[in-house]
C-alpha cells in the first residue's frame, strides 16, 4: 500500500484561535481527532483525542503541513516556526496510528521548503541546506527519525 497525502477519510477545519483553549485548527484522521491550541505567550499545544502530545513553548506557532497514510497509518508531518533569522523552522512527525500517538524530535536543515516522500513503510523528509547548494534528508521509520543525507 503507498501513501495519500491527505487521503479520503481527513477532515480539516480551521478556526480563530481567540477564545483561551479554542483550535486554531482540528482534523479529523480516520477515527483520529487532531487539533493545535495556541497557547500565550507563544507556543502551540498538540493535542490527539483531547490528550496532549505535544506542548511547544519555544516555537513562535507549530502547524500542520500535512498528512499521509503509509501502510495503514497516518503521520502528520508538523512545522515548528521561529522568530530565529538562522533557522525559521523545524519539524516533527506525528504518528496516529500506533497504540499511544508518537511524536518525533525536532529536526530540518532550517529551510521551511520541505518535501516529502513514502516508499516501503518509510517517510523520507528532504530539504535544502541554507547557504548551500545541498539537500538534506530524515528518514522516519518504525517510530524514530534519522538524518539519511
């Protein structure tokens, strides 16, 4: 079975996150509900099911890049934005699909172009490398990320 991004099955609303605890965004992935609560100062909480994944104080706002089904599961591919020059974002896979959801450490080359492929049971995020002409890539497998390239 490949991959879909954003596959039938996923529902997505988006909403004014202005009252305190309200989603700014809530995606309904097969029997799964994901939704990002912005939390003041900065930060974003991750929540699947009303259960928190994910708390992120560090980041300016975490959000949804987009969702695949691989081999019957879904991972989400977040983005972590910063106020930082150096490095404006990072990026997390959000697995649903296992028994408790897990979520990936932060990782990226610091470019916000990421592109994503599925093959083999086997997510692969590839970027450019800033003031380089290289690219980069993690490979998310059996729960764990890992820079490839």
């Amino acid at each position: 079975m490949g991959a879909a991004a954003l596959a039938m099955g996923a529902v997505l609303t988006v909403g004014s996150a202005n009252a305190a605890d309200e989603p700014r965004l809530t995606a309904a992935l097969g029997d799964e509900v994901l939704k990002l609560i912005d939390i003041a100062p900065k930060g974003t909480k991750v929540l699947v099911n009303d259960a928190m994944v994910l708390e992120d104080r560090d980041s300016a706002l975490v959000s949804f890049v987009n969702a695949y089904t691989l081999d019957g599961r879904w991972l989400l591919l977040l983005k972590a934005e910063s106020d930082a020059k150096d490095c404006p974002a990072r990026f997390r896979v959000l697995e649903l699909s296992s028994p408790k959801p897990r979520v990936s450490p932060p990782f990226g080359s610091c470019s916000d172009a990421a592109e994503v492929a599925t093959d083999g049971g086997v997510m692969t995020v590839t970027m450019p490398v800033p003031a380089s002409k290289d690219i980069a890539a993690w490979t998310y497998r059996d729960g764990r990320i890992a820079r490839t390239r």
